[in-house]
C-alpha cells in the first residue's frame, strides 16, 4: 500500500510543499541561519525516506515536477533586472570585473582543494561548476566530461550553504551596499543565494539575478582552463 501510495507522483510534490511551507513558518518564529527553509527542508525529507524506507526514486516522481520549474524561475529572475537596469547599466564594469576575479579564485581553489583531497579525475570535473545553477552547471559538466549527478548535489549543497551563512557573513564583514550583497549571494550560491538576496531587497535580487548569467559565463571560460593548468586535465 505505502508503495503505491509513494509512487504516485503527488506524494513527492505535496510532501516536498508541506515541509517546505512549515520550514518557512519555523524561520518566520526564529529566524536563524540554520533555520533556513532549504536546509530545512533538505534534512527533513531525507529523513522521512530513511525512516519510511521510501526509494528516493519514488519521491522524485513528484519531486522532479518541481525540479522542472527551475529554468522558468531562473528566466523569471529577469523582471527585477528589468526594474533596475539604471544600477545594473552605471555598475556594468565593477560588476564583471569582480565576478571575474570571484569565478577565477573560485575555480583556483576548487582544483587546489581536488589536489590535495587525491580526488578522481571524474569527481574533480565535477564539482568545478558548484557556483553556478543547476541547468548551466550540468552543461559544463558534460563539456568538461564529469558526472552530472555528482555536480548537481554539489551545486545544491553551494546553494544551501551560501542561503544559510550567506547574510550572516555580510553583516560579519560590515558589507552594506545592496549591489555587493546581491552580487556575492548571486555570484556564489546562485538561485537560491538569489532567493536569500531577494528577501533583503529588490536590488540585492536583481544584482544577484544578474550575476547568476555572468558567473556562468566566467566558469565556461575559467573552469577548463584552471583544471587543464593545475590537474593536467
């Protein structure tokens, strides 16, 4: 009974909304880092299927509906843009130059990290790409022949973590102006650093929406050339 219960696609996706929504609630009363609704979320449905003993492949049925909804929302992301296009149009250099240098150190210390820990070769391609979304980070790492499933985990872990500590650590370093603050969040956790960036102000959001292209676009350009460089890939 619970199989076919589990199996059908509206488990996943009415599971997947009703813990999301009551993380929401939790964070709303607390409203500390490790209160984030992702976080969350993530630890409360994985512990649910470890208990249940439910495949994950029967979640993701409806939990994939869901998953689909990620290019259309990354698109969506262009209407604050639009709406603050003065900042984005007055701050143009400032902004590529530093998401440059970000995307550069980035990708530099990844394939240090991957030395160090003795990573396969399969598994250093892979994380390469954690700092940008989903759908962009799975094209480079098919370009650059590593495993997918392995980038998207690392992507949505990046994602998490910049959501938790992300606000925190710009308090921590006393940065105020809304253009850094969206450009850090947007640049390093991508569509859910958006997400935390957006709760701090339409122009954090629209700066971090805009980050999330050109982030995109320094890894295609630097993450080949750094693995190529530092592991001989």
């Amino acid at each position: 009974m619970l199989q076919i219960i589990t199996a059908d696609p509206l488990f996943g996706l009415v599971l997947t909304i009703l813990i999301f929504m009551i993380g929401v609630r939790i964070n709303e009363i607390f409203h500390k880092p490790w209160t984030n609704p992702l976080l969350f979320s993530t630890v409360l449905i994985i512990l649910v299927l470890v208990l249940a003993h439910i495949p994950y492949k029967n979640y993701y049925v409806g939990g994939s509906i869901l998953n689909d909804l990620i290019g259309p929302s990354t698109v969506a992301l262009g209407i604050p843009l639009y709406k603050t296009f003065h900042l984005m149009k007055h701050h143009a250099r400032s902004i590529t130059i530093s998401i440059a240098i970000a995307a550069l150190i980035n990708t530099i210390l990844t394939a240090l990290a991957a030395k160090l820990f003795g990573l396969s070769r399969l598994a250093s391609l892979s994380i390469f790409p954690k700092s940008v979304t989903t759908a962009m980070a799975m094209g480079i790492s098919d370009k650059m022949h590593g495993v997918e499933q392995i980038t998207v985990v690392v992507v949505v872990a990046t994602g998490i973590l910049t959501s938790v500590i992300g606000s925190p650590l710009l308090k921590l370093f006393k940065i105020k102006d809304p253009v850094a603050q969206g450009v850090a969040l947007g640049g390093t956790g991508h569509a859910i650093g958006t997400g935390t960036a957006i709760e701090l102000g339409k122009v954090q959001g629209a700066m971090a929406a805009l980050s999330i292209g050109i982030t995109g676009i320094m890894y295609v350009i630097f993450a080949p050339l750094v693995a190529h460089l530092i592991l001989g890939y």
